[in-house]
C-alpha cells in the first residue's frame, strides 16, 4: 500500500492483503520473544476456563501481522511516526486467517524545507468471519522522492 512518493497517494486509497492462518508456532515464537507467558495464551487448560473457552492469540502480535501484511516500499517508507487508538476488537484463535485492510484517511505535507510527510492509514485486522480483529491509526513518515537503494545486483557503488 505505501508504494507511491507522498505526492503521489490520495486519502482514500486502500489496500486488502492476501491472508495468513494463525498458527500455534506463532503464538509460542510471540511469547518467547516477549517474555510474556499469560495463561490466557499459553495454557490449555486454564483457557477452557476463560470467557474465551480456549487459547487467544496476543493482541501485539495480531497488530504485528496485519502491520506485516499490509505491504510497504522501503525506498519510500522512512519511519513509523506512531500508533493511535489501537484497539483489539475481537479474540484471534489458532486455524484463524487474518486480511490487513488499509486507507489512507490523511496527508500532512510537512512542507518544502521536509523531504518527506506524514501518512495516517487506519489499518484493521480482518478474520475468515470478516470481523475486525484489530483496528488502529498508523503514522508513518513516507518520502516525497523515491530514494533509491545504493546497494543489491545493478547498482552501482
């Protein structure tokens, strides 16, 4: 979705991702690299007995895949500027598939002394029973002018 110069996108473009399943390797590689064991996430038997009435995906990681998902040109996409009104809107289980669904609901130009603006993309997690799964305000710096890689096959040094 972010593959076009700041210049170049509109508020209202939008993208919907290929999907991805949820699977068990995902959720215990997520709690190794946080550090995070809930039980909620991790135990079996101690999530039968939740309102969930079995093991939930962690919100982080749901908003990880679907930042993933959504798709971005690193010779345009300079930095993540912040992450407004995340919310989780609905559990995510092992065997569910997740879309990423994007727009663009604001440019700021940050004027001609920047080489790059501000993109708001409100970015959602969609599962196979189209629910959101995650919704949340994404800002990111995008550059105005494509800049090109100086290094991989073809380039010069």
């Amino acid at each position: 979705m972010i593959d076009k110069p700041f210049g170049e996108m509109k508020v209202g473009d939008s993208k919907i991702s290929t999907g991805r399943t949820i699977t068990e390797t995902d959720i215990v590689n997520f709690a190794m690299f946080m550090g995070s064991w809930l039980e909620l996430q991790t135990n079996d038997e101690f999530a039968k007995h939740t309102v969930y009435g079995k093991r939930i995906a962690q919100g982080p990681m749901v908003y990880t895949i679907a930042v993933g998902l959504l798709g971005y040109d690193g010779e345009i996409l300079s930095a993540l500027a912040g992450v407004d009104k995340l919310r989780m809107m609905a559990p995510t289980y092992v065997g569910d598939t997740l879309w990423a669904r994007g727009e663009i609901t604001e440019l700021i130009d940050r004027g001609d002394d920047h080489a790059d603006g501000l993109v708001v993309v409100k970015l959602e997690a969609i599962n196979q029973h189209d629910k959101t799964a995650m919704v949340c305000d994404l800002r990111l710096v995008c550059r105005k002018v494509r800049l090109k890689s100086p290094v991989g096959p073809g380039r010069e040094r």
